[in-house]
C-alpha cells in the first residue's frame, strides 16, 4: 500500500462524506414551492406603496377552451399613479396542500385613489386538482406622468363644414 493508495482512499472518504452531508441537507433547501424557491422582494418603489394599494378582489378559473380566466380589482389608496402590478396567486387543492403558482402583470395603470377591475384570459396551465386560491400584490411600479396627452375634438378638414367654405373652396 503506497501513498497513492491512501490518497485514493482519503479523496473516496471525503467525497463519500459530502455526498451523504448534501442528502441529509437538500431536504431543507426543497420547499412545496421547488428547490431552493425565495420569496421575491419588492422594488423599493413599490415597498413604500404596498400597504396603500390593495388587491380587493380575486378570482380565476379555467373555461370551457382551457384557457385560465383571472379577474382582478385593485384599489389605490395611494397619492400615485400606480402601474404593472405584478400579482403572484398560489393554488391548493382541498385540504389545502400547496399545488402551484402563477403571476400575472396587470398592465393598466390605476389612478391614485381609484378602483379598477382587470381581466385576463390566457393559455396557462394550472393544475387540475386547485380548488382554492390565495393571490397578493408582490411588485408595482410609480406611473409618471404622461409628457403629452391626446385630446379629441370635432372634426374638421375633409368634408366638414370648414372646408366648405375655407381652404380648398374652389367658388372663390
């Protein structure tokens, strides 16, 4: 028995000794939510506003076509535009077992101290066995003011009143 032996030996123990430390460990690294799943924390935008802008309602079932149809109502009882509210729901079956989670970006901005109701069907998966829900804000963003806004007004030009008697006239 030479030295390569022993280092053979020693390399083989230690390896065998992280193996069987990473087994007796990874069960603490899975969650119900995967591998090594963390919460995602908020922007600093949104952490300042989380508590005034509230999910009020919530509901989401899959249709006749499979596709998940979501419905939303958000309230900002905020002083600002808020916008792309990110909303993570978590589904479980009935007795409560953790199955999966989806998110959905909620695209339309809600005015300070409104209301507003935001539906959404798309081709998701969601597993066969939810029976229950539970959906949370979990990121937004600060809507900035607009740098120009469209405004609508009476037609004028081709074939209006205007144009009769204006540019174009060819009774002068």
């Amino acid at each position: 028995m030479d030295k390569q032996y022993w280092a053979n030996m020693a390399l083989c123990v230690l390896l065998g000794g992280l193996a069987i430390f990473s087994a007796a460990n990874i069960s603490s690294a899975l969650t119900p939510k995967g591998l090594l799943a963390f919460e995602q924390e908020p922007s600093a935008e949104a952490k300042k506003l989380l508590q005034d802008v509230k999910l009020i309602k919530f509901e989401a079932g899959e249709d006749t076509s499979h596709s998940v149809r979501a419905q939303f109502s958000v309230k900002n009882g905020s002083d600002q535009d808020v916008k792309n509210i990110k909303v993570q729901c978590e589904f479980f079956d009935s007795n409560g077992k953790y199955l999966d989670q989806e998110s959905w970006i909620i695209g339309v901005t809600v005015p300070a101290g409104n209301a507003k109701m935001y539906s959404s069907v798309t081709k998701r998966f969601v597993h066969t066995k939810a029976k229950a829900l539970d959906c949370k804000i979990k990121d937004l963003q600060v809507a900035e003011k607009s740098i120009f806004t469209i405004h609508r007004s009476a037609s004028s030009g081709h074939g209006s009143v205007e144009e009769a008697n204006g540019h174009g006239n060819s009774s002068h």
